[in-house]
C-alpha cells in the first residue's frame, strides 16, 4: 500500500503540473478545486443509465440549459461528451446519417479530430484553404459546394491560432447544409470578450444556419476532464443516431458513448454556478491582460504576432519553430510549433501569469 | 455558492446510490476510495497530450503491463479508453482499416454498441444466433463466413447473462479475419474465478486468434469512471487509426478520444496495485456465493436462472418481466428486463449484500 502510494506521488511529481506554470502549449485548465471535489462525490454516476441517476440528470440538464442560453440556443438540446474530438465525431455522424451524404468541407485550420471524424465515418474531407487572417476563404468555400456535401464545419478559435471564422457568411453559403460549430475552446473565452465589449462577431446559434456547436467546459471552463458538450438546434437530430439499450433504464441509447462519465457534470455545475458569467469574464479579462503583456515581452526580443490576438492563444512567426520548441523543451518550457505559417506558438491559461511570462521570455532570449 | 451546494447535495440524495443497495441491475461498481482520491489528485492529467504527464504516462504504461499479463497477452499494445463502448468501436475501426472490408460477425448477444460501432463505421453488423445455451453458434457463424467480413467478434461475459462464447472454436472458425473479444465485464471475473478453480476454458489471449480484448476497470475492477481498456495482439494495428496531431506533445494521436480523461488510470492503478489478484479473487468470491445465495431465494419464490450462472449476472425466466421491473422500480429496486428469453436480471456487485438480496426477493414475492 505505502510504496503503491509512493509511486503514484513519484508520478504526480513527474507530471508538468500547471502550478509549477511551465505548460505554455495547453488548451487544459487546472480545474477549480470546487469542480473536482464534487466531481469526486458524483464519481460513481454514469448518465450512460440515466433514470439511475435522476439527480446526476438534473445537474446535466440544468447545466445544458445555462451553456444553451449562453450560446443563445432556445429549444435545442444537449448533452455532456468525452471533448471536443467526441463531439465533431458525433455532428458529423448526425450530418451523414441525416443527408446520406459523404463530404465535409472544413476549413485548414479545423482540428485534427475532423481527420479522425471522417476516416471513423467512412466520409471525405475536404480541406478549405485559408484567407491572409487564417479563417476559412469562403469563396472557395462556394466553390467547393456541391451535391455530394454532409457538412460544412467552422472554427470559432481555432487550435493554433484562436481565430473565428466567419460563421454568418459560411452558414449563408452552406443553406440547408448540415453546420457545425466547433467551439471547443472559444465558446468559453467569445460571450465574454462579447459582455466587455472587446470583441464582436455572430459565431453561435445567434447564426440561423448553425444546427450544432460544440464546447469543453474542461478548457476554458475550468471544470474537470471530460466536459465536453454538444448542442443541436433539433432534437429530433439525435433519432438518426439512436440505438435500442433494451436492459438499460432508457430505452434508446443516443451518442457515441455507452457508459458516459458524470462525475464531471456535478463539477462543471459546481463551477458554472459558483464563478457566474462575472467570473468567467473576470478570468477572460485577466487572460486577455496576460496575452497582451506576453505579445509586448515578445515583442521586445524580436517576435511577431501570425494575427492580432483575439483570444489567449497566440503564435509567433520564426522559421526556428521546432528547433525552438525542442530547446525550450530541453530547459522544461512546454509550447506548440504551427507548420503554416511557421510559428510558435502560446495558451496564455489562467496559470500562465506575468511572472511566468517573464521567466518564459527570458528563457527564450537566451537560446 | 451555498445555493450551489445545496442544490449539488440534493442532486446526490436523489441518485439511487450504490451505497443505497437497491441497484441490482448496474455493471458500474462504486469504486474504491483510493481510486477516487488519486482519480481526484491527477484531476488534471490529460494523456491525449501525453508528453506533458510523463508521470501518469508512466502509470498507464505499467497497468496496461499487468492487465496484458492477466489476460495473457505479450509484446502486445493496449490503452485506456472511455469504456467498453469505445473500445468495440475502436476495434472495429482497426478491424476495417485493415481488412478494408465491411462485415461485423457479432452474437445476437452481443452489446448494443456494436449497433453503434456498425452504423459510426458505415460497416454492416449480421447477427449470429445462439445455441440453448445462450452462445454464439459456431455452425451459423461458420455458414455467415464470406469474402467481405472485417471482423467476428466474440463475448467473454455477456451483458444480459454473463455468458462467454465458445472463443477458442470461434478463432479457429475465423482464421486469419480480425476476431475481437468483449470482455467489458468478464475480464475482471474469468481471472480469479479461474484462479479458484470455479470455471475453466479459453477465452483471452491465450487463443491464437485473439487480435484485440476489451476489459472495463469501472466494472468488476472497482475503480472510477471512465477506465476501459483496449488490449491489442499488435502495437502495428494501430497506425491504422492514427492521425497526425502536428501541435501535440506527440507527433500522432492513436484512438477515437483527443482529451484523455487519465485522473481515471491513476485511479485505477491506485486500486490494482492495492487490491492486487488476491484482493480482486476475494472480491468475485464474494459476488459469487451472494449469487448462488440470490438463486437460492429465488429459487423458494418459484424463479428459475435462464442459464447456471458462471458469474455474477444472473436472469431469471419469467413472461412478465417488464411489469415486475416496472413494480420493482416504484418500490425503488432497480433490476432491467432480458427480452430473450423474457426474464428479469440482476447484477450482483459487492455492493448486493445478503441482506440486500433478502429485502428483493421479499419485495418481489409480494408483487
């Protein structure tokens, strides 16, 4: 028992944890300390069998209902996922079982997962190249239309740049197409920058066109891992991807996951409810301040913004990308390179404070 | 925030908890409290960036080596995944990939997920019968080979009865076609009781044929959810599903999820290591002779078990199983209905103690 516990704390001694502030690459947040201890009082709930858990359900709808609002869905529906890969998989699923159809048009800068998304569903994906703002050019978006086309998809901050495409255009020239949003890490960062005026955009179900959106509560949320959540404008879209669980307490089982860990749910509520949309804005803030000042440190030895930050990811252009990277992983620095353009590049999460910019920057002069 | 609080604690007394003792009809366990103290400390442990948690990467590497080593596998491959959903569905991504072809050869008693594994994949699931004894008929499965089957897959514990198919014939039935075994449930079972000599026979890697196996650590493995986990014969199966992840820690992300959630495995380790074989072999004993004890009073109200039971999941025929279920569950018991044969069936995890087993059979003589 002791040398089992030994080890694990060995482990946890091992791991780049976000106290000691040298994760510069991460989209994950250390969740609030509210979120993973109900997290672990809710850990033996499985909404995969929800009538045994009808206050573990609860939760999830009442929850599902605030992030519906702030996404500015009315009569949609929801549901707590494993992330924002779980939920790319499962629009896209629901697009092909919908139109029957094969192709989805994603911008370059999509995520990985759509990769997987469209090997998984024996779909095709095509790549919509980018505008000089890296969003989605969409004039070759309407040219790449045909009759063939599952879905369209759009980022609202995309992984390596935090940039928006431009969703009321897409969702003009998608029409009846199938559209998704991916906004696994902006839609906790956007109804924010929105409240403090720093930022305007239509990228939600303010968007008449967009028929699902998904966002991780465990990013930007500071909720526990897995808190991903997806949200259609119709419910009815869940009957093209429902199966019989004749012995479970439901009688259809929807989504891609059997056993649906729920945990997470009581501690996203716990979180949601206790920050507030106050909190949320003043972590937001604080993040965009702490952007700002890394953009500014940088900028003194020499590095310049791919784009103009619109939310706490930024790159930095140099042709040294991995070379970079590699050293200051060397020296215990964790970033990300982006192959086009050729950059470094930063999450700026609330663990990430002036201090530890300074330590960054610092770092980085000297290599 | 107290608000929240009250509102989180009154979600809890609403969900039918294990500790509660009416749930007989749940393969989910309530974990032990070392799993969820370490599922709590690693909260923030994300695998699918696997670089940046050397430590729980560590724990991961060395519980995929012990539970290889209980299901007999070697120079194999394996990986924590949200569940045994997850890991069928992966299976037969690999299984199709491979082969690029499209039939699903599964028991009629296989889990539902293999519905959905099916219909995510594009690929086609035919059923195969099952003979008296509720297993998969090799004679049908023989006549269903052709040309365009990508996988068979085969059950080690099935849902509804505990039963394990004739895995050795299966495989040699097979061949050289990808053969998948779902022991969600029954991996953490067949061991021990083959270990105290209460069942024999070839059902793991042990069998030549056996490409891949799954095993839910969340079931009978007493820790927290999501632990499943997918075991490979072969670590090349899976470039098959992997995808570049060019901003990652690592250069390709193999499986369905991105974010992992890995609070879970060093969850898990935490109670491997701490119960070890021993620990788990008491744990089924237990389970075993409240099995036998729950066939027994059933037995003095006239029920009879579909099938002996070889572990801890047992059905009992009756024509009126959705009415007693729906009776059980106004009075708070909560057992789930096999439709064939119709019959009522329970699960008896730890948690369903004599005195358990005594207050049902009392509630259910008097309906």
């Amino acid at each position: 028992m002791e040398e089992v516990e030994r080890r694990l704390s060995d482990a946890l001694h091992r791991d780049f944890l976000f106290e000691k502030g040298r994760v510069l690459g991460s989209m994950c947040s250390k969740p609030e300390e509210i979120a993973v201890k109900y997290h672990a009082l809710f850990s033996e709930a499985n909404l995969g069998n929800r009538g045994l858990y009808p206050g573990t359900a609860m939760l999830e709808d009442e929850l599902i209902a605030d992030i519906s609002e702030l996404m500015h869905l009315r009569d949609g529906w929801g549901q707590f996922v494993g992330g924002g890969t779980e939920a790319n998989i499962t629009a896209m699923w629901i697009a092909r079982n919908l139109s029957g159809k094969r192709k989805i048009l994603a911008p370059e800068s999509a995520h990985f997962s759509m990769r997987k998304a469209a090997d998984l569903l024996a779909m095709e994906l095509v790549d919509i190249p980018l505008t000089e703002e890296y969003v989605m050019d969409t004039d070759a978006l309407s040219a790449a239309m045909d009759d063939d086309v599952a879905a369209v998809m759009a980022v609202a901050g995309t992984t390596e740049l935090g940039a928006v495409d431009p969703i009321a255009e897409i969702s003009d020239i998608a029409e009846d197409t199938f559209l998704h949003v991916d906004a696994a890490f902006g839609g906790m960062v956007l109804p924010f920058l929105e409240d403090m005026g720093m930022w305007k955009g239509d990228w939600d179900f303010r968007v008449e066109g967009v028929d699902s959106l998904s966002v991780d509560l465990h990013k930007m949320g500071m909720a526990t891992v897995p808190s991903g959540i997806l949200l259609l404008k119709d419910r009815r879209y869940v009957d093209s991807i429902s199966v019989e669980s004749p012995y479970l307490t439901t009688k259809r089982n929807i989504g891609l996951a059997g056993t649906r860990p729920s945990g997470s749910v009581a501690g996203a509520y716990a979180v949601v409810k206790t920050l507030g949309r106050e909190g949320y804005r003043e972590i937001v803030r604080k993040c965009m301040e702490n952007t700002r000042y890394l953009v500014e440190r940088m900028g003194e030895i020499g590095y310049e913004p791919v784009i103009e930050p619109i939310m706490n990811v930024v790159a930095f252009r140099t042709d040294r990308a991995e070379e970079i990277r590699a050293k200051m992983d060397e020296m215990g620095w964790k970033i990300s390179s982006v192959r086009k353009p050729p950059a470094i590049r930063m999450v700026v999460m609330p663990y990430v404070t002036k201090e530890v910019i300074d330590g960054f920057t610092e770092a980085l002069h000297g290599i």
